[in-house]
C-alpha cells in the first residue's frame, strides 16, 4: 500500500518536475552516460546563453550554459575532448581572466566517473588569501550550521528509536523528500520560498503519518521483531530512493533562482544568506522542539513511552497514537532538514542519503534516544566535520566524523548524555 501511495504521488509531481527550467544539453547520436560539464560564474552570479563546444574523437557538439550558469555534454564514452568557450558569446563586462583560457584539455585517463568538469575562470581574480585563525573561524561557523542542519533529521531518529526501538535506515529518504520538494515548489513553480518551506514541512508530516498508518502500525501489529523492521526500513530507503531519481533524475538541482545566494560578510566570515535563514530557523526550531517535549503533556507523553512504554500504557497513555505522532513529526523535521540542506548544498535525488551515517552517527554519540543527546551530537559531528578540512582532504571529512564517533564510545560507550544500562 505504501509503495502504491508513493508511486502515486510521485507520479503526479513528476509532471510538475518536468515543467521546471531545462538545462541546455545536446544528446550523443547513442545514449551515453559519459559527459563534460561545468558552471560559468561571474563575481558570484550565474552567467547564461554563452557558447561551449566539446570535440574529440570526431564527435562535436555545441551547447549553451542555463539560467544557473551550468552547462553539460554527453560524449560517446571516454576520450580524449577539446572545450572551447566562445568569447564573443559571453555577456557585456564579463570577460575571461586569462586570454588564452578559453579553451581546456580532457585526456582520456581522467575518466575514472562517468563525468569531467571543466571551469573557465571569469572576471578578476579576487580570492584573498586568508590567515589560520580566519579560516578557523570560517570553519566553526560552518561546522555550527551544518551541526544544526544534522541536528533536526536525527532528533527524528532518536524520537523513533525511543519510542519504538526501530533504527530507521529510511530516514535519509524524508530528508531528501523536503529538498526535492522545495526545489519543486520554490523553483519549478515559483512560490516563495518561506510559502514553499510550511508547504515542504506540512508534506513532510503527512509523509511520516502515511509510513506509520501504512507500514509501521501494522509491522507493530503482526509482531514484527526490530532486526526484521530494521531491514525493511533499508528496503524502503533503497525504493524511495529510486523512486526519486526516476522522477527528478540524477542531476544536482540548483536552488539559486530562490534569491538567496548573496553573500554577509561578518568580519572574517562570509556567509550566504541562505546559511543565515538556514541557521536562524533550525535555532527556532529546535527550541520549540524542546519546549515541546518538556512543556507539553503529548512531549511528557513522548518522554514517557520512550522511557518505558509498557508502563506507559498502563498509565492510560496511548502508545500507538504517540508513536504516530513521534513519526508525523520526525517527518516534517526530516522534511525541513531537507529545505535547509538544499539552501545550503543544492537538492538533489540522494541528498539525504549522503548524511545518513552522519545522523546515525550524531544519535549515537549524544546517547539513543536521547532528544537532547541527538542535539549536542550533531553539533560535535558538525564542527568537527568541518575544522577536520583544515587538516585532511574535504573528501575525508565524513570519515573524521565516524572517527570522532568511535573514540567517544570507547570513553563513554553509552554516548554524551546516554544512560548507564546494566547488562546481565
């Protein structure tokens, strides 16, 4: 039934995603999945209709950069390729910064993906170099949004996990759900973009109420132990998954268009004001979140069955509708994560599968099950990830993370503010 909601669903926003700003590509006489591609900027700002022609191994084809500034080629497979910029295409007061730069070289030995890209810098060079401790500062701030960004998909976890001991492997599937979503209605559509976000949340919630009412009740119902569940919620991570790039394909969805990419600096920061709102809200958030649980009598009710449930229902306290509710808003929380995700990094069909193990691994070391806990893991995982790019290539970052995660546990096994548990 779930599948055939989601299918369902899909199926009609499909038709939407379809009607969204095509980027300018030439197709290969036979489908390929090799490509040359790249992103034309100038002084921060997307530079669209220039000329980019690709030849090699007697294939040529010319197309034109998008709205976004981006630009692609499929070729017939790897190969050695030519990239031509033409010049005479490129907009009033935008030139190259080198005058022998409008062209760039692909061997054949750099085809270790099935794309390349390939950038032509524009316009003076402006890049300053900057001392450690600016770069340090730079670092933190980033690491403090991206830890919050983290923060609200894993509280959803943890939420989950104390109320009915299931480790959710699909959860990065509601992450990506809010930023296909927010890319669907902020870009393709238009609207604007706080419109877009309460639209994204409240798809979000009704998201996580359908997993719930469709598939986790009635697993709950059979008796269906959690290793079991565990692997279905894989199952259905890998559908969704699929499911996604089917309708919205593979490629990166730029969130540009919404009117946020500017920049505010702050000394020796420089932040996007899509960083900006992107933290401002998860801070709001996750304080009314926390209000919640602990000012309300559902958030006592919440606090109570993930502590102990059996003893919770023999309180008058119905289980089944808190835990329906725990996954209407770890969905909505999930589906905000992924707005804020898509301003901070673009959207695209595995986004939230990218942090997955980075949520689990915040949970884990702020203690399972632990609201709380999920808060301040997110945050270490966050900044560590981080200021780890001072020191190591940003390709290794989300290992450091896991690394900081195994030390930890070897401390304090039951996580930052976990509980001691007896064992035997």
């Amino acid at each position: 039934m779930l599948a055939a909601l989601a299918m369902a669903l899909f199926a009609f926003l499909g038709v939407f995603s379809m009607a969204g700003p095509a980027h300018a590509e030439a197709e290969p006489p036979e489908e390929s999945a090799y490509s040359i591609s790249g992103i034309l900027n100038f002084e921060g700002e997307p530079v669209a209709g220039v000329s980019l022609t690709v030849e090699g191994d007697g294939y040529t084809e010319t197309v034109e950069s998008g709205e976004d500034g981006r630009w692609r080629v499929p070729v017939p497979g790897p190969g050695n390729y030519t990239v031509t910029l033409d010049t005479e295409t490129l907009p009033d007061g935008v030139d190259l910064r080198n005058e022998d730069g409008a062209t760039a070289e692909v061997t054949e030995d750099e085809w270790s993906t099935t794309n390349v890209g390939r950038l032509f810098a524009l316009g003076e060079d402006t890049r300053q170099s900057s001392n450690f401790g600016s770069q340090l500062i730079e670092r933190l701030v980033a690491g403090l949004n991206f830890g919050l960004l983290i923060a609200l998909g894993a509280i959803g976890i943890t939420l989950i996990f104390g109320t009915t001991g299931l480790n959710n492997f699909s959860h990065g599937e509601l992450v990506t759900f809010g930023g296909l979503m927010a890319w669907l209605f902020a870009v393709v559509m238009g609207l604007n973009i706080f419109v877009a976000l309460i639209i994204v949340v409240i798809l979000g919630a009704a998201f996580g109420w359908v997993q719930d009412a469709a598939l986790w009740k009635p697993l709950r119902k059979r008796g269906v132990r959690l290793v079991p569940a565990m692997i279905v919620s894989i199952g259905l991570g890998l559908a969704l998954r699929y499911i996604y790039q089917l309708f919205f394909g593979g490629a990166i969805l730029p969130m540009s268009s919404v009117g946020l990419s500017g920049a505010v600096e702050f000394g020796p920061v420089r932040i996007t004001t899509g960083s900006l709102l992107s933290m401002g809200i998860s801070i709001v958030t996750l304080i009314l979140v926390g209000l919640f649980l602990t000012r309300t009598r559902i958030g006592k009710a919440t606090r109570a069955v993930s502590d102990n449930p059996s003893l919770a229902s023999a309180s008058g306290i119905n289980v089944d509708r808190i835990i329906r509710i725990v996954w209407t808003t770890a969905g909505g929380l999930a589906a905000l994560a992924g707005v804020m995700l898509a301003l901070y990094r673009q959207s695209s069909w595995d986004m939230g599968f990218q942090v997955l193990l980075l949520m689990f691994a915040a949970v884990t070391l702020g203690g399972l099950g632990s609201a709380y806990g999920a808060l301040v893991g997110s945050l270490v995982v966050g900044i560590f990830v981080e200021l780890s790019t001072l020191f190591i290539p940003a390709d290794l970052k989300y290992a450091a993370a896991l690394l900081i995660l195994i030390l930890v546990l070897l401390v304090r096994p039951q996580g930052i503010l976990g509980r001691r548990e007896r064992v035997g």
